[in-house]
C-alpha cells in the first residue's frame, strides 16, 4: 500500500485546518450557506434530506486495517453506528453534524485519509480493479498508476474548476470489474512488443444520457499516459459545455464533435504536451511501485480445500475467487444480507473487517464498486475460519454477482436529489429471491438500482435496471434490461411504462422465469436477452 510522505501529510493537515476555521465562521454566521457551500463541497461534506453527508476518500479502493478501523471509529462516534460504500470505491456517512465535521477529518488525517476532491467539478477518487496485484490475468499492476494519477490529479490548478467532476478508471486485465468504459476517461493497461502501456477510452458515463466511451487511442506509452490525459482533460476543460449542466460531461463533447474529431484535438494538444514534458520523471513511479510490491507470500502451501461442511463449501465456490500466489485465495465479502441495505457496514462489522485485513490479509482491504469488500491475501488454510468468523458477523452471504449482490444508491431515503426511495426495494427484490437455489440457478445476474437519473446506482450498466422517478407525487420504477459494466459494456433498454414498487418486484420476477424457460445450454441472463432481444420479456412483463 502506498504510504504518506511529509508532503501528502503536510496538504491533508493544512486542508483539515483551513476547513475548522470555514466551519467555525459558518457556525458563527459570518458566512452565509451560500458562501460556504463551495468550500464544504471541496471537503466532501453535502447537506442532503436529513443531515450532512460525509463522502471519504478511498484511493482506488485500497485499505489498511488501522484504516478500516479508523472508519469503524467515526460511524460509532460520529454517525448512526454506520457507514456506506459505495460505487466510487468511497465511504459515506449520512447523519454528520456540522460542528463534528473537522473533527471527522482531523482523525482521518491520523491514518493517511481525506475527503478531498470527493465532490465538487473536479477529478474525483481514481477508482481501478479490486482484484488489482492479485488477478493471474492482469499485465501489471494498475495500483501505481492509480496512485501516479491521484497525485496528479489532487489540486491540479488547471482542473480545479471542470465544466462537470470528471471520473477516472484504471484496470489491467481483460475482465473488467471496474465498469471501467463507462467512466469519463478509462484506461487499460497492455502490454505491446514488451512494452506496457494504454488503451485509452474516452467520453463515458451514466446519468441522464448514458454512454459507453469510445476507443481514442490503441496504445500510450507508459511514460507518457499522464501528457495524454492532460491532452483529453484540457481539451474537455477547453469546449465542454458551462452554459448547461445536463450537457456538461465529456461524454456530450465527445458525441457533438464525433469521436475522431476529439481524437484529432486530443492528438494535437498532446503533441503540445509531449514539447512542454509534463509527464513526471521516470523516477516518480519507480519511487511509487515499491510500495505495492508483493507481500511475503509463505511458498509450498497447499492448495486443497476441506468441503466437509457444505454451508462453508456453499460460501468458498461464490465467494472465494482464484489468487495469482499457490496456496492463496481472494476472499469477498458481501455487504448484501438478505433484506439488508446494499453497501451499508456497521461500526461492529468494519472493526471484524479490520481484523481480518490485519490478522489474515498481510493488512489489507478492497472496496469494490460494486458495495462489497475483498481480503485480497488470504491462505486457503485460514479460509474456513474467516467464513466462521464473517457467519457470525452476518456477513457470510454467498451471493457474489448473484441477483440478490444488489447495487442501489441511497436513495429518497437520504439524497436530496432523488426522486424515490432505492433502499426499500433493494431489500424486497432480496427478499423475493432470498432462496439461495433459485439464486444459483439464475446465475450471474447483476440487478442495479438508482433512485433519480444521475444514476448513483448505475442502473444504465445492471443486466436487470431499475431507476426511479417521481409520477405527479408518486415514486414510480421504470424497468431496463440488457446493461453491462464489464468488459463487454453496454446500456439497458428500458421495457415500457414504469412501476410501482411491488409492480416491479413482480415484473423483474417475470423477467427471470422466461430467462429460465428460454435459456439455452450455459447461457448467462445477459445472453439470454441478447439473443432473445427485448420482444418477448416485454410480452411476459406487460401481457
């Protein structure tokens, strides 16, 4: 894990202590809530429904235990005994009083964490694979590229003030766990004739005019990524719109100009780029992938696993994914217990998380995207009594990309921008299908829920999609089926007319009993539908 220099302490300490003074003079009333809103937004802090919400910075999604912990903390002291993660790899706490929010930030600088750039048109939290140094598939590590990027990106002058906040992905394998091509910039790192580099794809995003971006350029050198993001980010600064914030991302430039034009400009202003040299000397990321080197595997482990106890057996084939090191395993951590709130973590169980991370991880967590965790080093010998463990905790569901591995955002519950509730459905459509056997015979069947168009919960990329909106005062749930945030991108098509909640409990119900009745031989969902089309699941919907 990357570790703090002076300089990286030093900016998080000063940033901690400039807002204690901008919230004391808010309380105070010597600014108004006009004033102080920019400021606050910069330091992650929204006022939504009920309270202020505080959004946390996960890096790439990389924790330590001491970290973990540190989160743990807060939502004991400081909220409701709660913390949810969320599709950026960050942690929100929802119930975050004014007065206590420097003191928030204060302890997170004690463990290296901030909420700088966590809002605001800015580049937000770097967000990249969270099986990243540990998948067999990957041609390196993107970690140190995240890293790179979070640094170049952290009050970076030019792009403090975008037309819109502008996300980044990067992955390095050819399975995408990142939803990376639906991001404003994605980056895949290859490898050609022996040398790494980058597929770089531009012009992403969900929201209110979902997109899959394009392919802008096959390879970028390693040592000259960061000059060719400059090129794409001061080209959007340059032409993306201000006078609309609907048709702000650079997904809209990208699309009004056409994609080979934005390539001919990105291409010309990276040739300015390349004269100026930007790009941070060589010496940078060598200074930085040392801190993601391997840890102390123990060789000559076995590999066999007791399946005795079938509970256990039931949990490691969901949850357990294949690691690169003989004898270890990457262990998944589902925060979607039936009838629970998807993402959502007690203070209880992310201190159990930390002591996993610490006591059988080398200190190590993940964030997915997707509201899960992950130990990314765990022995295969330790992985019976991390399940015992996780059991106890109510955290050993075996239901990973599984229709009840549910992704919804918070929801009417608690965002001030949203038009119905995401909460209460998530938990009805988990307890519909809570049977782990009818769960398993759907297969893979990723269910996505957003609560208004910005899409929070990536409903655009869910093979099954819900978005709701409000119908002359009543929450209403629209249907979409055939998305994907994998390597193999695309949007969902909305079926028709929309729902009530139970009325969409019910239709996505129909939706999987044709898929099992019309599915052929090792067809996944999304392959069903593909080849099926949309016709015949709007007939069994709507009759």
């Amino acid at each position: 894990m990357y570790r703090y220099d002076s300089y990286d302490q030093s900016i998080v300490d000063t940033r901690v202590e400039e807002f204690r003074d901008q919230t004391q003079r808010r309380l105070a009333g010597q600014l108004t809530e006009d004033q102080f809103k920019p400021l606050r937004l910069m330091n992650g802090l929204y006022l939504q429904l009920h309270a202020y919400m505080l959004r946390v910075a996960i890096p790439y999604g990389t924790l330590s235990g001491k970290q973990m912990r540190k989160l743990g903390e807060i939502a004991a002291k400081y909220d409701k005994g709660y913390g949810h993660f969320t599709t950026r790899q960050n942690l929100q706490y929802n119930w975050i009083k004014l007065a206590d929010a420097p003191e928030i930030l204060a302890e997170l600088a004690t463990v290296e964490m901030h909420a700088i750039q966590t809002s605001g048109n800015c580049i937000r939290n770097i967000s990249s694979d969270q099986y990243a140094g540990v998948a067999a598939d990957e041609v390196a590590d993107p970690r140190p590229w995240a890293e790179l990027l979070r640094q170049w990106s952290t009050f970076h002058p030019e792009f403090t003030y975008l037309p819109r906040k502008f996300k980044i992905a990067v992955i390095a394998s050819e399975e995408d766990r990142s939803a990376m091509k639906l991001h404003d910039i994605g980056l895949k790192l290859v490898k050609r004739d022996g040398q790494i580099g980058a597929e770089v794809y531009a012009g992403g995003g969900m929201g209110r005019t979902p997109m899959v971006a394009p392919q802008i350029s096959d390879f970028v050198p390693e040592d000259e990524i960061i000059s060719y993001l400059e090129a794409c980010l001061r080209v959007y600064n340059r032409y993306g719109r201000r006078d609309n914030k609907y048709k702000a991302r650079i997904k809209i430039l990208v699309h009004e100009l056409g994609v080979d034009e934005y390539k001919r400009q990105v291409e010309e202003e990276f040739a300015h780029m390349r004269i100026l040299g930007l790009n941070p000397p060589t010496e940078e990321l060598n200074r930085i992938r040392p801190f993601f080197a391997n840890p102390a595997y123990e060789q000559g482990l076995s590999d066999d696993l007791d399946r005795s106890d079938p509970a256990f057996a039931l949990w490691a084939d969901r949850q357990v994914a294949a690691h690169k090191q003989p004898g270890y395993a990457i262990v998944n951590i589902s925060l979607k217990p039936r009838g629970g709130i998807p993402g959502d973590a007690s203070a209880e169980q992310i201190e159990l998380a930390a002591e996993l991370a610490e006591n059988y991880s080398f200190d190590e967590l993940r964030v997915t995207h997707a509201q899960n965790l992950v130990l990314p080093h765990v022995k295969k010998a330790d992985l019976y009594t991390i399940w015992q463990k996780l059991d106890a905790a109510g955290l050993a569901e075996a239901n990973l990309d599984l229709i009840t591995d549910i992704i919804a955002c918070p929801g009417l519950d608690y965002c001030s921008l949203a038009n119905a509730r995401s909460i209460p459905l998530a938990q009805k459509l988990s307890e519909r299908f809570a049977s782990i056997e009818q769960q398993k015979d759907l297969g893979e069947l990723k269910v996505k829920i957003s609560g208004c168009i910005n899409a929070c919960g990536h409903h655009h990329a869910g093979h099954i999609g819900v978005l709701g909106v409000d119908r002359k005062g009543v929450e209403n749930f629209q249907l979409s089926l055939g998305g994907s945030g994998a390597e193999d991108a695309a949007v969902g098509q909305i079926t028709g007319p929309g729902f009530s909640e139970d009325g969409v409990v019910d239709a996505i119900e129909k939706v999987t009993d044709l898929y099992l009745a019309q599915r052929e031989e090792g067809e996944r969902f999304l392959d069903t539908y593909r080849r099926l089309g949309m016709k015949p699941f709007k007939e069994a919907i709507y009759g």
